[in-house]
C-alpha cells in the first residue's frame, strides 16, 4: 500500500538505508520494525457505536526500543510495550491497561544500580524491593508472554493478529469485570 511520496532529503539529514527514501512509502515495508531505529511506536485509534448504540473509542500504542546489545550475537535486544484503552464517554468510563516487557524490572534493577532514575532515596529503595522481585509498581503489570513481531503485513495479519486476539481475550476479562456491564 503506497500512500505518500517524502521529499528528498537535505543536506543536513540523511535517512538510514532501512527509513523510507524519497519517493512513494511502501506501508508493508515501513510499518514493520526498523533495525536502525533505537525507538519505534505504532498507534491505533478508533470511534465505533455498539449494536446497542454506545459510543465508544478506543487507543492502543506499541512501543518497541532498544536495550543493548547481545552480549553473544551482537544484535540489539529490544524491550517492548502496549498500553490501550477503551473509553465510553457517555457513562465517563475510562477501562485501560499498560503492559510493559518482562525484561522491564531487570531493566529498571539495572538502571538503578547504575545510578540511574529516581533521586529520592526511599523511593529507589522502595523500587528496587519491587522490581527485585520481578515485578512493577502499578498501573503498570509485567507482559505474561514475550512480544511477537511477523517480518511483513501480510504475515502479521495472517498468523499474529488471531494468536493476538484469542490470548487478548482472555488476558482482559478480569479488567472488563470492573465495569457494571458488558460492552
């Protein structure tokens, strides 16, 4: 699916050879991950009405960033994660999720002994009794599978989205239960 041409670049920026040149963007190509790029993220939004006639919206967002490298291969590890929510204003329900990498408490462990993140000394210390213990403070909750990424649209669309789907389901009843009644 081709949807818009890019300028040619000047003489300040130069694209890396995996970012869409100038010319007509190929979204099968440039949706998928970029190996040059340290941070990516994808967007969806939607406005839908139930068949009982509820307006509602929804959001999602994919993260998708660099760790470092692997101490073996030398290619980079990448953490990832998905918040999203689904609003019916309305009834001014707001139900919503934020779903980080199960890398995410080493990675926090890491940076905090490194020096890094939270200055306030009762603070780091309440953290790093947290994130020791392979989780994370809250809202936030740890991906209870590794992120799966197809190496192009099609294959994404043919083999992730019904996987993605059916464990999606059942991942948020217990969210889905908060609210009076079902959508």
């Amino acid at each position: 699916m081709v949807v818009a041409e890019l300028p040619t670049p000047g003489p300040l920026f130069d694209r890396p050879v995996d970012w869409p040149q100038p010319g007509r963007i190929d979204l099968d190509v440039q949706d998928l991950p970029h190996a040059s790029s340290t941070l990516e993220w994808w967007y969806v939004n939607a406005h839908a009405r139930t068949v009982s006639g509820r307006d509602v919206s929804l959001f999602a967002s994919f993260f998708r960033t660099t760790v470092g490298p692997d101490e073996h291969t030398g290619k980079d590890i990448h953490a990832h994660a998905l918040t999203w929510a689904l609003i019916e204003p309305a009834q001014q329900r707001y139900l919503r999720e934020s779903l980080v990498d199960q890398q995410a408490p080493a990675i926090v462990q890491h940076e905090l002994a490194q020096g890094q993140g939270v200055a306030d000394p009762m603070l780091r210390r309440a953290l790093s009794e947290v994130v020791a213990n392979g989780t994370l403070p809250g809202p936030d909750r740890v991906l209870s599978a590794p992120a799966l990424w197809a190496s192009s649209s099609a294959a994404r669309l043919r083999r992730a989205a019904p996987r993605v789907t059916r464990r999606r389901r059942i991942r948020a009843q217990p969210a889905l239960r908060r609210w009076p009644e079902r959508m």
